[in-house]
C-alpha cells in the first residue's frame, strides 16, 4: 500500500538581485566585446592581405 502525501506551497517569486539598466548594459558590454573581436580579427586579415599583395607585387616588379 502507498502513501500519497500531497505538498501545496504557494509560489513563490523568486527576488530580482539585478536590474533591467544591469541587464542592458551587460548586453552592450557583450556586444562591445564581440565588436572589438571582430574588428582586430579582421585587421589582422587584411594585414596579411596587403602583405601578400605587396611581395607579390616585389616578385612581379623588382626594383633591381
């Protein structure tokens, strides 16, 4: 034979440590990051682009 015990709490909502603002700003700060990852990762490329185009350049037109 079982027993069967039911539990009845009333719902609790749960207490917001942090803000809306908090949230936004973490979101922007997120972004940012992303942003500034991005740009460096692709300056590094086109660094490397022009490098190849500039000793491409050298083998195709030498100076001497």
């Amino acid at each position: 034979m079982r027993h069967v015990r039911t539990i009845s709490r009333k719902p609790q909502i749960a207490q917001q440590s942090t803000s809306d603002l908090t949230f936004l700003l973490s979101i922007l700060e997120l972004v940012g990051t992303l942003f500034g990852t991005f740009v460096t990762s692709f300056l590094g490329v086109f660094d490397g682009v022009l490098g190849a185009l500039d000793t491409y350049n050298d083998i195709k037109n030498p100076t001497t």
